[in-house]
C-alpha cells in the first residue's frame, strides 16, 4: 500500500501545483515530519549501518533495497506525484506509514549517499 502525503496538507507546498523534484521533498526535515519520533531515530541510525542499494532512480522516483545485518531486506519505494508524495515499504502493508526503511533511504539519498 502506498502512503500519501498531499501537498494541501503539507503547508510548505500549500499552493504547490506541479510535481516536486524529490530532492525537494527529501530533506531531512521534512523526512522528519513525515516519520515518528522513533522510528525517524531508528531510521537514522540504519542509515549509517545498512547497505542501501538503488535500483531506480530519476527525478521524482526512487527505488532502493535496504539490508541490515542479517535481517530480511527491505525495498522500499518513493515516489513525487502530481496529487503529493508517495511513499511504500515492504515491511508493512500499513498505509501512511513512513517507516525507518524510509526514512533509512530518504536520508541517505538526501545524504547523496545513495
Ligand atoms: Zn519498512
């Protein structure tokens, strides 16, 4: 399931009408909105210590797998559409949920460390 964040409910982008480069969107505070507290924590900290590889990535789309230590890898997926950003993980079937594998990928590719 795809999470969603519309731009009308993000109000830095309140009267933002086109697709957002997802560049623009991933910064690390607005990761930080998108996400709970604990797991923008936990997020962090897989960041630094998964390997985290990129299997799309354009303008307004990213794809990466994730993998920490030995457990299961993650792909995860985000996505800037005309209607808000888009975000899912293969960890959960949870809508709106920004997990640590996605806060994981966004900061590292807001890093530039993709
Ligand atoms: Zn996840």
């Amino acid at each position: 399931m795809y999470g969603v964040y519309p731009w009308a409910s993000a109000p830095d982008y309140f009267n933002q009408t086109n697709m957002l480069q997802l560049k623009v969107i991933l910064t690390p505070d607005e990761i930080e909105k998108l996400a709970s507290r604990s797991n923008f924590r936990y997020g962090k900290n897989l960041a630094e210590d998964s390997k985290i590889r990129v299997i799309k990535s354009n303008t307004f789309n990213l794809i990466a797998e994730l993998k920490h230590g030995n457990s299961k890898p993650q792909t995860v997926e985000l996505t800037s559409t005309t209607k808000g950003f888009r975000w899912k993980c293969t960890c959960t079937a949870k809508k709106d949920y920004f997990c640590e594998h996605c806060v994981a990928v966004g900061l590292a590719s807001s890093a530039g460390r993709e």
